[in-house]
C-alpha cells in the first residue's frame, strides 16, 4: 500500500496499534531512495480498522484537487453508499486540516496514487510560476517605492541650494533624472532588484557609478552594462548605507506557501 508523505511516494510498511491519544505509528519506505521513516499519525477507529492521517501540509488548491479526485475514486468504488460516504467525509475533513490519509479501506492506493501524486506535483510547479512571479513584481514595486522616496529627498535637498551650485550640479543632475526614470520604468532591469534593494539609496548608487562610466549614444543598453557589472562587482556594498541599516531587511521578501 502507497501513501504520500513529504513530497513523495512511500510504501506503507506497517501501521501501529492506536493509543488512548488516537495516536498510532506508520511505517513508511520511500520508494525513490528507499530510506525508512517512522511517522506519528492520527487515527480514528471505524469498523475496526483504524484510518491513520500523515501531515503532509498542503496549499488550498492541492487540497480542493484531491478532494475532487477522492470524490471521483469513491463513486467507483462499488461499495454501499452509507459504508464509504462516512469515511469520504472523514478523509475531506482530516485533507482541510492538512493531513492525507494513508491507509483507506474502499481504494486501491496502488492504484490512485499515480493521479493523486500528478494532482499535488502539478498544482505545486504551476503554484511555485505564479508565486515567482508575484515574487517578483513584488521586488520591482518595493525597488520603485524606495528609488521614489530616494528621488523625493534628493529634489527636495535640491531646493536647498543657491542658484549656482544647481549650475555646477548640472551633469549630476542630469545622471539622476537619467536613472530614476529607467529604473522605474515598469519590467526594465528587474533583474537586478535584489541588489539594488540591498541599499538604503540605490539611487544614489547607481547615479555614482553611472558618472563614472563613459557612456556611449545607445544609454539604454549602456545602463544595463552598468548594472550588470555593478552586481557582478558588488559595487557599493560596505561603501553605502544599507538597507539593513534602514531598519528594514532586503531579504525575506517572498512569498511563503503553506
């Protein structure tokens, strides 16, 4: 008999009796590395055969999915509706909590596990693209707040000076206006947020570093040669300010699935 349990399909060796705790023990062998694991499961007794439910911590989708697909491979089943009706809703249950069952009495795991496998790795990759790319968009959007708010307080402290050092501040001026408008410009260089949010001022940073490049006419493509050679370099790190210090970390931005 097969179950799924971290990930993977394991053969299920041997179930324990249950204690007062509804506690029983399954044994299970992976079938990919054939490595044995012992595993605490719940159990609820009905008709003197115990059901034990591993943990196997599953999205919303991969639990509707299987719900589905239990309900299908209990209709065809043959067995009187009343017998496996009650176990079809203990299973649902015990899936909204997170735990699979390992050991059904109306089905042929051998025989579902296939599907059912298919059923949790499919929703998983399609799950884990839509979840980069949130990830991502969520990198470019925190990566256009903080060059904005760089932008704002850079203006501003422009405000502050005579006439003549914004004469003199012309070229720098200029780099500014030249990198806050491509870096914010929506999907360009996204590449890159995660150095940049590294810094507490990317703008500043990658301003620095662009005045000290010689450009050429294409500054599209000149910019992304910046860019990549500042990551590849690490330019700035130890040199600016950063994020950290802000008091907000660059890492840990992304999205966490149950």
């Amino acid at each position: 008999m097969k179950t799924i349990y971290r990930q993977e399909i394991y053969e299920v060796i041997d179930i324990s009796p249950m204690d007062e705790d509804n506690i029983c023990q399954v044994i299970l062998r992976s079938d990919r590395t054939g490595r044995m694991e012992t595993e605490n499961a719940l159990c609820h007794d009905g008709a003197g055969q115990p059901l034990a439910f591993v943990p196997l911590g599953l999205s919303d989708r991969q639990t509707l999915a299987l719900i589905r697909e239990f309900d299908t491979w209990y209709a065809n089943t043959g067995q009187d509706l009343r017998d496996w009706a009650a176990e079809f809703q203990l299973i649902v249950r015990m899936l909204l909590c997170g735990y699979m069952v390992a050991n059904p009495r109306y089905l042929e795991l051998d025989e579902v596990i296939g599907p059912a496998w298919e059923t949790i790795r499919g929703d998983r990759e399609s799950m884990g693209k839509e979840a980069d790319k949130t990830m991502e968009s969520g990198k470019e959007k925190k990566l256009k707040e903080r060059l904005k708010a760089n932008y704002e307080a850079y203006i501003q402290q422009l405000g502050q000076k005579p006439a003549g050092e914004l004469i003199e501040m012309a070229s720098e001026i200029a780099a500014v206006n030249f990198i806050y408008g491509e870096l914010g410009a929506k999907g360009a260089f996204r590449e890159y947020a995660d150095y940049l949010l590294q810094f507490e001022n990317p703008l500043e940073v990658a301003r620095d570093t662009w005045q000290e490049y010689e450009g050429c006419r294409q500054r599209d493509k000149e910019l992304e040669q910046v860019l990549w050679s500042m990551k590849d370099m690490g330019t700035g790190i130890g040199e600016y300010p950063m994020a950290a210090q802000a008091g907000e970390s660059a890492q840990g931005q992304g999205v966490v699935m149950c």
